[in-house]
C-alpha cells in the first residue's frame, strides 16, 4: 500500500513529513509557498495518520520503508526531505538508511536523541472523544479542553475530526494503535547512523525539543548540520512563524 499525499506544483521534489498525530493538511499553506517557488511539494500523511492506510506495526524501521516505497512509486530521487517532529524522526533515519535518495534534509524542531513519552493528556483526552455523543467540533473541543489547555494546540489535533457520515464524527487516525506504540515516537536514531550531506535544524526559540546539549548528539549523525533558531515559536514552529521558518527553508533549498 502506498501512502496518502497532497502534491502542489512543478520542480524539483520536496517531501514534508508531518508530527505525531498530524497529517499532511498541517502543512498544505507552507507546501503552496514552496511549490510557487518552483518545487514539486509531497506533503504525506504516514501510516496511521490522516487518509494513509492503518496497520498494527507502527516504528521509524516500517515508517521509513514507507517512505521509500512512496518515492519509488512516485519514480522521486535526489528529494529534499523536511520532516516534522516525528516526521522529522523518520526522515533522519530515512536519509542515513538511503543517502543516494536524499540531496538535503531539513528537521523541524527534533533531535535525533532519546525522548521520553509525553503526550499522556493528549491522548487521554482524544480517548475520552464519545462520538456517540459528541456531534459538533464545537462540544468535541469543549471536552477536548480539559486535557489540552492551548486552544492551539487543540485546533491542530482536532483537525483529524471528520464526518464518516451523516452526523457521525470519527478521527482519521488509528488511535488505538498509536496509544499502544507511543513509545516508538521517542526512539533515538541508531548509533552509527549517519548523513553526509547538507541538513539543516530548525528549532523554535521557546521549544524544549532541541537544547544546547543536542548540538554534540545532531553533529555526531549530521556532520554538515547547521542549526537555526525560529523566532516567536515553539514546537509548531512552521506554524506559529511561518514567514521566519520559510524564509530559512527556501535559503536552504534553493
């Protein structure tokens, strides 16, 4: 089975993976900027996410083997490779396992280290989602809040709320399978693994995600990283500064 993608424009290719629990319509204005800048851009939801296809194996080794099979069936070669979080996981591990596919990779607010699991409220609150009797995105949000106190942070998970029929709510993802492995999410890269190529880091100013010690760990996998800080954002940083994170992202690339 081959992945879900939203694809915009003509060039050269950029694929974008997106974050745990997100999908490629999180990225479907940053994409259109992209693609007027003369890129072919592949936003992929990976598997148990968005309109991809659920299965019951879920880790970098399966997500990556997704990817290639993707981009052999797509005939996509010398891609730029922008991953997100844990789409920014997958894409590291994805270019040191098939660094003749990958010409430049680009990591949004990860490190390639070890994380512990920290998304318990998140996915205890989209768990408490009764659709029996939630029948609005409004009382699904007003139950949601409980658990998640960003309303930002809420509207971007909640964006997986769609109409499996008439008056029926449903998420898109496969939450039972993603509770069950959330411990995948936080796996470190591979000791030896490694890319020689141009990578660049981007990370937001008021992120946790990737601190002064993780300059050593990104340089020891990514000899040729550069890092660059977002201002005025924190993890969602394509979101919260889309004008800075573009702007790095296209200097880049281009």
């Amino acid at each position: 089975m081959i992945l879900h993608s939203n694809i915009l424009g003509e060039g050269r290719s950029v694929v974008i993976l997106h974050g745990f629990l997100g999908m490629s319509d999180n990225w479907k204005t940053m994409g259109q900027k992209i693609s007027e800048q003369g890129f072919q851009v592949h936003m992929l939801d990976q598997r148990n996410h968005g309109q991809s296809f659920h299965s019951e194996e879920f880790n970098y080794e399966i997500l990556v083997e997704d990817l290639k099979a993707y981009c052999e069936a797509k005939h996509l070669h010398d891609i730029v490779l922008l991953g997100h979080s844990m789409g920014g996981k997958t894409a590291m591990l994805f270019a040191t396992k098939y660094p003749e596919m990958v010409s430049k990779l680009l990591i949004a607010d990860i490190s390639p280290r070890f994380y512990p699991v920290h998304h318990d409220s998140i996915l205890n609150g989209l768990s408490a989602l009764d659709f029996d009797i939630i029948k609005s995105r409004g009382e699904a949000d007003e139950l949601f809040s409980k658990y998640v106190s960003d309303f930002g942070t809420r509207q971007f998970l909640l964006k997986n709320l769609y109409w499996i029929e008439k008056g029926k709510l449903a998420l898109r993802m496969n939450l039972e399978v993603l509770k069950e492995e959330v411990a995948e999410i936080g796996e470190p890269l591979p000791t030896q693994a490694r890319f020689e190529k141009d990578t660049l880091f981007l990370k937001g100013d008021r992120s946790e995600y990737i601190g002064v010690e993780d300059e050593s760990v990104i340089l020891n996998h990514f000899p040729k990283a550069k890092i660059v800080t977002i201002a005025n954002s924190g993890h969602w940083l394509h979101a919260e500064n889309p004008e800075d994170f573009f702007d790095a992202l296209i200097k880049f690339i281009a």
